[in-house]
C-alpha cells in the first residue's frame, strides 16, 4: 500500500508540473510581461523638467519676466537649438497650431492634386462654431486655393475637404501622429486634423516648435504661412478657375498688424489658434539679420484675447538679445533613438510595439521551456519511484512486502 500510495503521489506531481508547463494552471502561476519596450536612449536635457530653463552667459540679457503662459519656448529655427523655455513638454490643448502638423504631413503628399470637387459629405462633419474660409460643396477648387484658406482663415472646412483628398480624416490623423513621432514630437496626440476641441487632443511648445521648425523647411508651407491676405473664390468653373472673388486676410495679427497689434519687425509667420478648452495658442518666426528664431505661446493667463501676440513679442525680443549670449537647455531635433511616448494621452506607436518575429520566438521558447520541463519531472519521479521501493524492499528483507 505504501510502494502504491508513493507511486501515485510522484505521478500527481509529475501532472501538475506538466500541467503547469503548457499553461492549465491559473495565468497568476506565470510571471507577468509587459509587451512595451522601455524607452532606450531618451532626451535628458533640462526641457524634460517643469519650470523656466535658460542658461546665461555673460552678458545675456534677462529673459522675459512678463509671459504668463503656461507654456512657452523659444528656438534658434535654423539649427534647432532652444535658448529658453518654460514647462516644454507640458501637455496642453493646441488649438489651431496643430494645423501646422496636418500641412507639414498632408502638403507633400497632394503637392500635384487636381482641383477638386466638394461634396456635402466632406463639410457635414465640420464642427458647430469652427472658422471657415467659406467653402462649398458643388464648388471645384484649386489646391492652392484651399491651402490659402487653411493659412489665412485657419478654415476648418478647408482642412475637411484636404483631408478627405489625403485618404480620409482618421487616415490623416494616423499620418499626423506618425509624423509626429518621426519628428521626434512625443507629446501630441492628435484626434482631430483641424484642431477643434476633442477630448485627448493634446501638444506642447515644444512639440508646436518642431512643427513649425519642420514647415519652415518646405518652401510652400512657408510661402503660406507669409502670406497676409489673398483674394478666394466664391464661384468656380469646372477647372477652378474663379467666377468671383472675396479677400481673405491672415487671423495671425502679429503678421497683419490688424485689430490694434502692431507687426513685428521681420515676421514670416507661422499659425495661431484660440479655442474655448485651449485659449489662445501661437506658433510664430522672424527672422534678422540673417538669423531665424521660433517662439511658441500657450494659453496666456493674462491679459485679453491678443496678449498673445505680446507675449510672443517679448520673447522674439529677448531672443534676438540673448542669441549667442546663451547656452542651448535642448534641442528641436529628433534624439537618435526613439522613445515611447509617456504615460498619458496618445496610443501606443508602432515603433513602441514588439515585431511579430519576436513574438513567436518567445512562444517557440515557452514550448522548449515546457518539453524539458516535463522531460525532466518525468525522469525524476522515476528515480524517486525506484529508489523508494528498493529501500522498502531492504528493509522488510522481501521484494514486494506490504503491510
């Protein structure tokens, strides 16, 4: 009874381990991985922690102590060193400036479009109190026409009708939040091309730089964005070509010098915005004497609905002060190895995602983890087996004795 009772106790041992082996266990028996990589080599410059960063040196004029925005940045365009900054990376509702990700994403690819036809359902989704260039349906534009109406009117209807061009709204989308991410723009999340107010539609000033920085390279989105006023069409032929025309005038005051703010001295552009959920947002440039600052304003907290435009004046004024008088605290270029983005609004990127490959390898490990396992606990119960009765078997002095 003892030599049996052993027996079957090695054999239940020997089917839970094999049990356990291929995963008939409870899944809290196996340890717990997390399929997203760790970020590898990440940006570790001061913009990575809240507060205002610059870094004097002799000389330097002192930064601005009258921005209330609750985020800001300044940066040399050309070689993408930032001169000064306040809670870069701070996550906030960009407005309209994110018109400037949909055209550094969508331009290239309908550079050779054909004027377009516009039908209803390209504008029915248009948000209830968005801007608009007045687009409408049954009208063919030309690509240039409606660009203009993105630039200058900040047209979300312009942006539905380009975007309808480019694939669809959720396929542009997609290719914003990839464009981000190669720009190496971590902290956007883009839910709607045109910038209207959706729930988890986020950026930063620095990520809004990077944009604007990127277009400013493309020599049409920076013809664009200079453009002050424009005449559009308020009837087509088949072609595009207009019946009549009305003026459109840029919305970005600090280029227009319109509704009492006076322009500033060598502005090529870029974008501004204003929502309710956001406030005012501004990506703006200038450039003199040879060299080109970026500055981006987030959600000033005080003054009226043009302080931005003020607030962005300071600091263009105190970068070209402190040019050259200052140590870069970061950098608008993309770092050398990607990151995943942090915890918090946007998906997952396909780069922060583990390749298929990996994951069968890791399987076919499992299933060589498992065979051995059970190959082992097998052998083992055996030996035990044997071992035991050839001890009883000593002991009581007859082979096969039970009491």
């Amino acid at each position: 009874m003892i030599i049996r009772f052993i027996a079957r106790l090695v054999c239940c041992c020997v089917a839970a381990v094999a049990a356990g082996s291929f995963g008939l266990l409870p899944a809290s028996a196996a340890p717990r991985t997390d399929p997203t990589p760790r970020p590898g080599s990440v940006d570790t410059s001061p913009l990575q922690r809240p507060g205002t960063h610059v870094g004097p040196l002799h000389g330097a004029p002192e930064a601005p102590d009258d921005v209330s925005a609750l985020s800001w940045l300044v940066a040399d365009a050309d070689t993408g060193d930032v001169l000064a900054a306040h809670d870069a990376h701070r996550r906030l509702p960009p407005a309209s400036t994110i018109k400037a990700l949909f055209a550094v994403t969508a331009l290239p690819r309908l550079a050779d479009a054909p004027p377009h036809t516009v039908t209803e359902e390209e504008l029915e989704t248009v948000g209830e109190g968005s801007s608009r260039v007045g687009i409408a349906a049954g009208r063919t534009y030309t690509v240039d026409d409606l660009w203009r109406g993105v630039f200058l009117s900040s047209g979300n209807d312009a942006v539905h009708v380009l975007a309808e061009m480019n694939g669809g709204w959720t396929a542009t989308a997609e290719q914003m939040q990839a464009k981000a991410r190669a720009l190496g723009a971590f902290d956007t999340h883009v839910v709607s091309p045109d910038g209207y107010d959706e729930p988890g539609q986020v950026s930063s000033a620095f990520d809004l730089a990077v944009f604007g920085r990127a277009g400013l390279a493309d020599p049409r989105f920076a013809s664009y964005a200079a453009t002050v006023d424009a005449r559009f069409p308020g009837g087509t032929e088949d072609d595009g070509s207009p019946t009549w025309t009305y003026g459109i005038q840029n919305t970005n005051r600090l280029l227009t010098g319109a509704n009492g703010v006076e322009k500033y001295p060598g502005i090529i552009g870029v974008k501004n915005g204003y929502t309710s959920h956001a406030g005012n947002t501004l990506i703006a440039a200038a450039r003199r004497d040879g060299r080109t600052l970026l500055v981006t304003v987030m959600n000033p907290q005080q003054g009226g609905g043009y302080s931005v435009y003020e607030e962005a004046r300071s600091l263009l004024d105190w970068g070209f002060a402190a040019a050259g008088r200052v140590e870069p605290v970061g950098s608008l270029k993309p770092p050398a190895v990607e990151k995943a983005p942090a915890a918090g609004p946007g998906p997952v990127t396909p780069a922060a995602t583990p390749p298929a490959r990996a994951s069968a390898a890791s399987s076919a490990e499992a299933r060589t983890g498992a065979a051995y396992a059970w190959v082992g606990a097998f052998v083992g119960a055996a030996v035990l087996t044997a071992a035991l009765v050839l001890r009883l078997r000593r002991r009581d002095g007859a082979p096969g004795r039970v009491s």
